[in-house]
C-alpha cells in the first residue's frame, strides 16, 4: 500500500511541475509549438534514466522500491507528457501543419533518446568519481 502512495505523490507533484514549466516554456516561447511539452519530456527522459542507472540494485546509491517508484513511476509518470505530445501531434496535423507535426515527432523521439543516453552516461560518469563502474 505505500507503494501506491508513493506513486500517487510522485504523480501529483510530477503533474503540477509540468503544467507550471508548460506554462513558462509557453509564455517565452512560440505558443504555436509545443516547445513545453518537448522540454518536459526531454527532463524526464533524463531524469529516469540518470536515477535508474543511480539506484540500480547493488549500485552504491541502492534506493528501495518505493523511493524508485515514487521517481521513475509517479514523478516521471505524472511529470512527462507522452498523451500530450500525441494530442499535440494530431492537432498540428489536423490544421494541416504537416512540416510542424513532423518536427514534433522526430524532435520529441530523437531529443528523448538523447536524453536517457546523457542521463545514464552522467550517472556511469558520478559510479567512477566514487569509485565504482557501471
């Protein structure tokens, strides 16, 4: 039961920074394109992964289920934006913004991946400054 508790906190804090830095990307931005919600998801990418690689099980910052689920479930669950980004997708499709729509796709998928790369390679890189290798 506190696993889902720890979910269910991750989740709403997750969801309340992302609609505060949607807002904020949204006002210094082109409102135009959804310029949030790819940097949300870029974070999160990075976040999950950098944590993951962090906590994994036997590595020297070992955390428990439940520290890992309200993480890597509830705040990057409730933080990124995945049905976002295909509604977001469909709408620039629909007015016909084919060039912008694609833009959305391949800038989400390619800027996500990196991230998860960048965020376990910075993790590996902080295992041998203490001392251990990934």
């Amino acid at each position: 039961m506190l696993t889902y508790f720890c979910v269910a906190l991750g989740s709403a804090l997750g969801g309340v920074a992302r609609f505060g830095l949607g807002g904020v990307v949204a006002r210094l931005m082109a409102p135009d394109f959804p310029w949030g919600t790819i940097l949300i998801n870029i974070i999160g990418s990075f976040i999950i992964s950098f944590f993951g690689t962090l906590t994994i099980s036997g590595g020297p910052l070992e955390a428990g289920p439940n520290l890992r689920a309200f993480v890597m479930v509830g705040l990057c669950g409730g933080f990124t934006t995945f049905s976002s980004f295909s509604l977001q997708t469909l709408e620039l499709a629909a007015g016909e913004q084919w060039l912008a729509a694609s833009a959305n796709v391949g800038l989400s998928v390619v800027l996500c991946l990196l991230a998860v790369t960048a965020g376990h390679l910075a993790a590996g890189k902080f295992f041998i400054t203490q001392g251990a290798v990934l």
